[in-house]
C-alpha cells in the first residue's frame, strides 16, 4: 500500500533529530517514509501505512490544539506507540495532560510513566523498579517538587546509599557534607532543573529540603514530608526496613532503584530486591515496573539496556529478575493506569 500524507504543522518536531522519528516510524510498522514536494510518502503493509497515516493524523490535531513537544518528548511517545497496536499517539498524550512542576512543564512520555505519577498522588508509599532513563527520579522530584509548592507537605527529603566504588569517604577531601555530596549530586541536578537555583539554595538552607545519606535518617520520624529514596537498590536489607519505617503522618514516600545495578559488596543482599517480596499485596503500596519501553534518554540507552537484557538471559543470571518484574507487571496492569489502590 501507498500513501502521500500532507506534511502537519511542527513539521520539525514530527521527524525529529536528524529524522530519527521517521526512522522509528519506519522500524516499528515495517514502512518506507520518503519527504517530497507533495508530502509525505509512506510505502508498505496496509496495517502499517494506516498506523502511520493515524499517528500523523494525530500529531496534527494536537500541535493545532497547541501541544508543543519538547526536544525527545515525541520520540518517547512513538517507541510507546509502535510497541502497542491499541494506543493511539493522541490519547496517549492527552491522558497525560502537560503540568507545571516549577519552572517545567512535563507530561508522561509512556504508560508507565503515567501510572506512576498517578500512583504516587494516590498512595503513600510506591516503588519505582526499573532501568536507567526511565524517569524514575526525576518525576518523583518532580511530584515532590508539585506537593511542596502546592502546600501539601512542608518539606522535601531526598536520600540514597552513599555506596563507596573504590575510595573511602574518609579518605575523600573535604567535610562530610562534601564528602556525601557527590553521590546526591543526581538529585541536586533533577532539583535544579525545576526550580531557580537560589530558591533551591535557600529553601536547603531553611531545611525545606533536606538532601542526606540513608545513614543521617536513622531514629527519625518524617511527618508533612515528601521522603524519595533514590539507588535503593544499594540499601542494606537493614537500611531498607530503618528507612520505610521512618514514614510519618502527613508524608509520602517513593523509593526508586534499578535491581540490575546492586552495587553492595560480598554476598550482601539488596533491600529493594527482598522487599518486593515482603511487601508485596500490603494495600497502600503500590510497585510499578519500567522496562526498556520505557526509557527516555538518547535511543542508544534503549539498545544497551536490551543488550544487557539479552545477555543477562543468555548467562541465565537475569531470568529471575524478569520473572519478578514480569509478576509486578501484571499486578499494575490488572489494576489499571487509573485505578484506585486503597490507602
């Protein structure tokens, strides 16, 4: 089947870096795009050609609408598209309508990524398990960022594993301020990226936003806060159970990790890995899964994270781990993207 669609507004944006949407395009529904003086040329299996025909269909209304699409956002959305035959670009965007976070403007890119934001508005506790690029962190700073200005915590807490890769922190230069910094460094920048930097500077100076160590939340009780633990994949099974049970009234805690990346010494076991098991079916908690669909950054990340994938299953050493998730998967999607997880 051939087609020649007139080129939409925000042409630009619709192909891409370097045309690399209309590559994806061509990859995910088998088709050959070619720019002309008509339009846009699409060559292929009916099904495929009307898929494109939909979704450029679609990106017109919206940019008439005046969605505007960042730089990656479009690309995102597309991999979501061409991986799915029963979602549609527009409704894929719409159901994640663009909200002000500070300074930035964000929608979810993926399915995923929606029912994690909506899961994070709607329980008290939420697991964010999956691989690098997905937006775990950073849309939970995001949604950290939203409740605090919105008045509905009084502060933000953000905390990780000060994991050590080779150096000691007391052999590191500087105070011990210093020395933790470099492993929040992850978090500072997400802060930065949504807030004026001598807001953010002043609001760590009032303690409004604390950035520390697993270590520094011991004894603790986190009431009227947003608590993010981040890497938790590199949390003790100790610090994992100290940390949750920090969790005060008023406050709501996301914790995030990638159990593909445990960096623990030995045969320590990682927390994040135990506690999808021990908190499994606890209402209130919700765990939602990202996998390489997911995955946000430059497309590059996306192949290596499938390479891993690939070779983990080959050496046998990530079949467990895809099992877990897979159980985790299917637990959200029973629920839905929109359900209501009881409190």
């Amino acid at each position: 089947m051939k087609t020649t669609l007139p080129l939409p507004p925000g042409v630009e944006s619709l192909f891409g870096t370097r045309d690399e949407n209309l590559r994806l395009l061509e990859q995910g529904f088998a088709v050959r795009l070619d720019v002309c003086a008509d339009g846009l040329k699409v060559d292929g299996p009916d099904a495929g050609v009307q898929r494109v025909a939909q979704i450029v269909h679609d990106f017109s209304e919206l940019v008439r609408q005046g969605h505007v699409f960042g730089n990656g956002d479009l690309s995102g959305y597309l991999r979501v598209v061409a991986g799915d035959s029963e979602v549609r670009l527009r409704s894929l965007v719409e159901s994640g309508k663009q909200r002000s976070f500070g300074k930035k403007m964000l929608a979810p890119k993926t399915v995923n990524q929606r029912r994690y934001m909506e899961a994070i508005e709607r329980n008290d506790m939420v697991f964010g398990i999956g691989p690098a690029g997905t937006g775990k962190t950073y849309l939970a700073v995001a949604m950290a960022v939203s409740a605090l200005l919105g008045k509905k915590v009084s502060r933000i807490i953000l905390t990780r594993p000060a994991v050590e890769a080779g150096e000691r922190l007391g052999f590191l230069p500087g105070t011990l301020q210093e020395k933790v910094d470099p492993y929040l460094r992850p978090l500072y920048d997400a802060l930065f990226d949504m807030l004026e930097s001598e807001r953010v500077e002043k609001l760590i100076e009032r303690n409004t936003i604390e950035i520390a160590p697993i270590a520094f939340m011991r004894g603790r009780t986190l009431n009227d806060a947003f608590i993010i633990i981040d890497e938790a994949q590199n949390a003790t099974r100790e610090q994992m159970k100290m940390i949750l049970t920090r969790l005060g009234f008023n406050s709501k805690m996301v914790i995030t990790g990638d159990l593909t990346q445990i960096d623990l010494p030995g045969q320590m076991r990682s927390g994040l890995l135990e506690v999808t098991d021990v908190l499994r079916g606890v209402p209130g908690i919700t765990f939602v899964p990202f996998t390489d669909v997911d995955v946000v950054r430059h497309s590059l990340v996306q192949k290596i994270v499938q390479a891993y994938e690939r070779y983990n299953e080959l050496n046998g050493t990530g079949r467990q781990l895809a099992l877990r998730l897979d159980e985790m998967s299917s637990e959200g999607a029973a629920k839905g993207p929109s359900a209501e997880v009881s409190n």
